[in-house]
C-alpha cells in the first residue's frame, strides 16, 4: 500500500514538471500558467467594470511599474520614480504617474505646509502631493487631478457609490469594495491621455509609474497594498513589476554597510503579499558588493537587480546612475517591453548587467540630459537669492520655488546660493522678534543678489515681506514676488509711493476704507465657509503688455500659468498705482471680470522688480525655466559680478 502511494506521488510530480516544461499539453494547467504570467483571469469575483479595465491593459500591452518604500518614510521614493521615469522617456516611450498617498485627507489643498510641504497645483486645478511636481520636471508631462489618489478620496467615492445605491444592497467592505475601487483608479489613470509639457495634444500613455506614499507596513496603506496584490494576479506578471526602495546605513568603527534594515523591510513587504523585482538602496556611498549579496541572499532578489542610489553631485544624475547599473535593460527584459524584449529569450532580466539592450546610453535624449546633469557641476560663477517667507523652516514648503530658481540658474551659468529668512524676523515690532534676530535677518538679506517673496497665507510675517519689497524697490535689487508676493508689493506701493499709510489686505484687515486702503479685496466668486477646492484653481491665461519685461521673457502675447489664491488685487486703485509708477502689464480677462496678474516697474526705474499673481514656479523645467525666474537670476547675476 506504501508503495503504491509512492509511485502515484511520483507520477504526479512527473506530470507536473512535463505540464511546466511544456512536454504534456495540459489545457487546464497550462491556461492557468499563462494567466499568471500574462493576467486577465476572468473570475467572477472581478465586477464587470475592473474586468473591462484589466482586459483593456493586457490588450493595449500597457505597463506598470509600483514604487514602493520601507524602513522609514521621506526615503526617495519620489526621485527614484521620477528617474525611472527620465529611462523610459530615453527609450521614447509615453509615460505618466500616480501618487498614492495614505493619508484621509481629500487632497493635499487644506493640508499646512509645516505638515506635509508645498501644495503643487496641475494644469486642472488639483492640489496635489509635491511628488507630482517631480513627476512632471522629471517627466514632462502635465498630470491631472486624477494623478494623486488618498485614502480620502477613495473612500468618499465608494461612499458615494454606496449612496446612490450602486452596489444593490451588498454589505460595502475594504475588500473587496475599496480595494477593488482602487485598482480601477490605478487602471483609468494608466490609461488616461497625457499631454508633454507645453502641447496640446494628449496621447495614451504606454507605462504608469505608481509610487506608494509612506512606508510599507503603515496601517493606513493597507488596502492600497492588498489592492496591488490583486492587481497584479489580474494583470499578470510581464505587465506589472515592483520597485523597493530601502534604506542602508552605515555604522560601527571602522564604518560597515548594514543590511538587516533592507532584510526586515522586504520580509514585510513579503508578508503583506508582494514581492521586489528590484531593490533600490539608499545611502551615502555606493553599495558594496559584500552587502549587495547579503541583500540578494536573504530577499531573493538577483544582485544585478539590487540598485545602489547613493548621494551624487546633483538630482540629475541620479537617472543616469541607474542607467549606469543598467536597470533600463532589465526594465525592458522583465515587462516585456517591445521592441527592446526578444521573444522566448531564456536570459532572465537580471542577466542583463553589462548589456544595454534599449541602446540609451548612446541616444540624443542622454546626452542632453547628460549635459544638463554636468552643466548644474560647472558654473561660471555664484549667485545668493534671499528667499523671504513663513515657512522656512520647513525647505519642501518652497520646493517648486527652489527647483524653479534651480532651474534657471543652470540655466544661466551660475552656482545658487539660498539665504532662508523668516519674513517676521524683518519685523521689529513682531512679538517673536528679538533685536538680535531682527539685527541678523536684515544684515543676511542685504548681502542677496536677489530676493524672491512667495506665496503663503495668514498674516503672520506680512510686514516683513512689505518691509522686504520696500527694501528691494529703493535699493534697486532684482526682485520677485509670487501671489501673496505680489499682493505685498502692491499694498508696499500704496503705503510708501502713494501716501496711503493704512493701505492693507482686507484677507488681514476689515476696517479698511473701500477702493482707498483695500489694496487686495476677497474675490467676488470665493468661498468663505469651504476650505477646500474653492480657491482660483489651475491654467488661466494672462495677457501681456508689449514692451513690458514679462513680455520680453516670454515672448508670446498670451500666456498659461497656474493659480492658487482667494484674494486680488482691487481693480479700483489700479489707475492711481500705474499713474504712480507701478505697471499692471499682465491681466485676464474671464467672465467674472479682469484679473492683475503681473506687476512690474519699468526697466529705467528698477532692473528686474516683477510680481505675479499666478504661480510661475509650477511650469519651470529643468530643460526650460519659467521665463520670471529666468529674469530674476540673469539681473542677479548682472548684480553679483559689479555690472549693475
């Protein structure tokens, strides 16, 4: 009786591995295998509109690539998906982006800048993570609202759904109702049409970049990494890989590469369902070899698909330090890429170390990109911007601000300096300032060769920007302000040129006298109750004056640039501020009436004094700054070497 038990294990086994070799044509056994390699396993547990969607991914051969991140959040999740990103535009396919972020929060627009950073704001109004303005510097593409999908937003969905009746009266749960909601998002988006920075035209992404927010493990990222789980037995394998980003510290005298950090993190990242194809480490000096292989030994992930992504130069270098390691090529080898893929190749992806098999190394799109990366190594000389706001503790709070002055600073040959200055510490009469620090603040912001004063909300730190702008009109130095920037240059002006003492924003005061002192009024159209979205949101177009400064920077008539604000400059104190001196040459007209959008003193009175109410930082990109900040360095530099 033993014995024959025996023998029929062994006959199974041997019908096993012939059904997985190939030898015996089992259809059963054989379909199933190819689902699991190419997904689309049409089981009656997917509703009718996931199922359209996965059919329609497996058709199109549309890819997916999910970034995620352990051991503590902050990682670089956001700049390893962005350089991969930067490969895939090298091997000239179409690319786009999703953020996922934990948190319950709708959007990131009612969020302070002290607890999470900047807001960046889409072409369409979203508030979104400033990951998506990595997305689409690295990229270049204009991301939709659509791009950034939070706990909050997933879930009121589903409530909504659930409240109009959609789902018939089933009981609404995690799994399979959000997780299942959430795997549609994830496919529309990839499928979404995207425009590249600057055109019209949208086209249908080939490759979607998913970053998972946080840190695997949170609590709150649960049902997006069950909901990933799933994806990936839907889509299949060669259409869906997965990214990890750990971190390797080094420690101990003499100093040693640690790797149980990276170990624990991939070891919950297998507990949870899902499995590295690659593993990105970070850390200060390149992996060594000895820690590349005790990472492979315990995660089972090849070494040639470990990537170490330690410090460099700059940000640019980090696509081309992947590049280097050749994770383009094992891209392509495991999603199956066409044309870089050859069909029924036995190699497995992590094969290829030392053969660049997209060719990118050598295309036009490197080498420029290349240059870029060298260009940031090698300026001519070094220029000192005084970066003026609330928020300056707090560096992401300003990130497009910084990347956009960054940018044209590349731009113009030169090495940026940023002196951060707490907008209250320039004024005395601030209850938090000291004489000490208010003494220091202004010796700091007098030795700038440039001052920029950008947007922010409350009234805290307002004089200090107005004493700020004061400072940079009378001392003729190149200056920028961006939205409540601006509106402090213009409430400035009404104080000090016409006389107006009390001149104020009525966002900060209502005892100011009408179309007198309230230099910046409420917009007729806001919302005062909801927080929320209601602010003057996404692309505007502004009209420029020829022969202004912000025309000869831009070049065109009409521009496109995105707004985040509530308040205005008031259009009846407008004449009396240009007969004074002060140009109103940028302006929109909408159906609610005209806008002041660009603010400027002429070129003989002041070398570069421009304000704006929209947000120029949001459309700078690395191989294109934003024309004001490209102003703004090229006078600062005419300051910093004598010629002004």
């Amino acid at each position: 009786m033993d014995l024959f038990i025996l023998l029929v294990l062994i006959l199974q086994l041997l019908v096993a591995n012939a059904t997985y070799s190939g030898d015996v044509k089992s259809p059963a056994a054989s379909s199933s295998f190819l689902l699991g390699l190419r997904g689309g396993d049409n089981t009656d547990l997917v509703p009718q509109t996931l199922r359209n969607l996965v059919d329609e991914t497996i058709k199109a051969d549309r890819k997916i690539i999910v970034v995620t991140g352990g051991v503590l959040s902050g990682i670089g999740k956001g700049v390893t998906a962005s350089s991969i990103g930067v490969l895939l535009r090298a091997m000239g396919l179409r690319v786009t982006a999703l953020k996922i972020d934990p948190y319950l929060n709708v959007d990131a627009g009612t969020m302070s800048p002290f607890e999470h950073g900047e807001v960046f704001v889409l072409d369409d109004g979203g508030e979104t993570d400033l990951d998506l303005g990595n997305y689409e510097r690295f990229l270049s593409v204009s991301l939709t609202r659509e791009s950034n999908l939070s706990t909050g937003k997933i879930y009121q969905s589903v409530i909504e759904k659930e409240r109009r009746g959609d789902y018939l009266g089933k009981t609404v749960q995690v799994v399979p109702h959000i997780s299942d909601a959430i795997q549609e998002w994830i496919l529309r988006v990839a499928k979404a049409p995207v425009a590249k920075f600057g055109a019209s035209k949208k086209e249908t992404p080939e490759i979607c970049i998913v970053e998972v927010g946080g840190t695997l493990g949170d609590i709150e990222s649960m049902p997006f990494v069950e909901a990933l789980r799933q994806l990936q037995e839907l889509v299949g394998y060669k259409n869906m890989c997965f990214v990890h980003v750990s971190l390797v510290p080094v420690l101990g005298s003499p100093a040693e590469q640690k790797t149980k950090p990276t170990q624990h993190s991939v070891a919950q990242m297998r507990q949870l369902g899902l499995s590295p194809d690659f593993i990105a480490c970070r850390g200060k000096q390149p992996l060594e070899s000895s820690a590349r292989r005790k990472i492979a030994m315990f995660s089972s992930v090849p070494p040639n698909a470990i990537i170490s992504i330690h410090d460099v130069s700059n940000i640019y270098r980090v696509p081309l330090m992947m590049m280097e390691q050749n994770l383009a090529s094992m891209l392509a080898h495991r999603l199956r890429i066409k044309p870089f893929y050859k069909r029924n190749s036995p190699q497995q992806y992590s094969t290829f170390e030392n053969q660049d098999m997209t060719g990118i190394s050598k295309s036009k799109f490197i080498k420029e990109w290349t240059a870029l990366a060298d260009s940031v190594d090698v300026p001519e000389s070094e220029c000192c911007i005084a970066m003026v706001g609330k928020y300056v503790g707090h560096g992401d709070a300003y990130l497009s601000v910084v990347k956009a002055l960054t940018h044209s600073a590349i731009a113009t040959k030169q090495r940026l300096k940023i002196e951060w200055i707490v907008a209250s510490d320039l004024d005395l009469n601030d209850e938090y300032t000291s004489k000490e620090t208010y003494k220091n603040a202004w010796e700091r912001l007098k030795k700038c060769d440039g001052i920029v004063v950008p947007g922010g909300f409350g009234v805290r730190g307002f004089e200090g920007k107005v004493d700020a702008i004061r400072y940079a009109r009378e001392s003729k130095t190149p200056f920028l302000g961006i939205c409540l920037g601006m509106q402090a240059s213009v409430v400035e002006y009404c104080r000090n040129v016409l006389n107006r003492s009390k001149a104020h924003s009525s966002e900060f005061r209502d005892d100011l006298e009408e179309d007198m002192e309230d230099a910046i009024i409420f917009m007729p159209e806001g919302d005062r109750e909801r927080m929320g979205g209601t602010m003057r949101l996404g692309l505007r177009e502004t009209i420029l004056r020829k022969g202004s400064i912000a025309f000869k920077y831009y070049g065109n008539e009409k521009v496109q640039e995105r707004h985040r604000h509530r308040y205005e400059v008031n259009p009846a104190i407008v004449p009396d501020l240009e007969f004074a001196g002060l140009n109103f040459v940028g302006r929109n007209a909408d159906s609610s009436g005209e806008r002041m959008e660009i603010v400027e003193l002429d070129e003989t009175v002041h070398p570069y004094f421009v304000a704006s109410q929209f947000h120029p930082e949001f459309t700078s990109r690395p191989e294109k700054p934003n024309p004001l900040f490209l102003g703004l360095m090229e006078a600062s530099k005419k300051r910093a070497s004598g010629a002004v």
